[in-house]
C-alpha cells in the first residue's frame, strides 16, 4: 500500500468535510457508483463517526480501503471500487 496519499491514482474526490454522520457515507456510497470497477475514490470527511463508518461499509461492501490519511482537520479515505 502506497504510503502517502499523492502515490495513489485518485479517479474522484469527494470534499464531504462540514457534513455529519451519515452524510459522509452517503456521498462515499453516490461517489462510489458513479466511477468504474477498479477506479479510486477520496472522500474527505471531518466526521469523527467516519473513522469507524467507512472502513466498515468498505468491508461490508465488497471494496478496498487504500488507505486513511490523518490531515489537518479531516481524514481522506481513499477507496478502490472492486465490484
């Protein structure tokens, strides 16, 4: 897994930071539709409740979690579409 969030091909990005619980997973799971099988997304979330909702709803999915990115204010999320 790439180390740094720059190393990784990103196809969409959202910027969900202000939005509340479920708000983030929502836009993640729009975002997530609207790109191919293989492609990347970011969510950007400064949701607390995101550290737990988008790691689980990834797995429960059937998706890949590249990886969390701690940022000043907000975490990014970088998802991989796999099916």
């Amino acid at each position: 897994m790439p180390e740094k969030p720059g190393e990784i091909q990103i196809d969409k990005e959202i910027d969900a930071r202000g939005s509340f619980c479920p708000g983030p997973l929502m836009e993640l799971i729009r975002g997530i539709r609207a790109i191919p099988v293989g492609g990347t997304l970011a969510l950007l979330s400064s949701d607390p409740g995101s550290a737990r909702d988008v790691p689980a709803w990834v797995q429960k999915a059937g998706h890949e979690l590249l990886g969390t990115f701690p940022e000043q204010g907000y975490t990014r999320f970088v998802v991989r579409r796999k099916r």
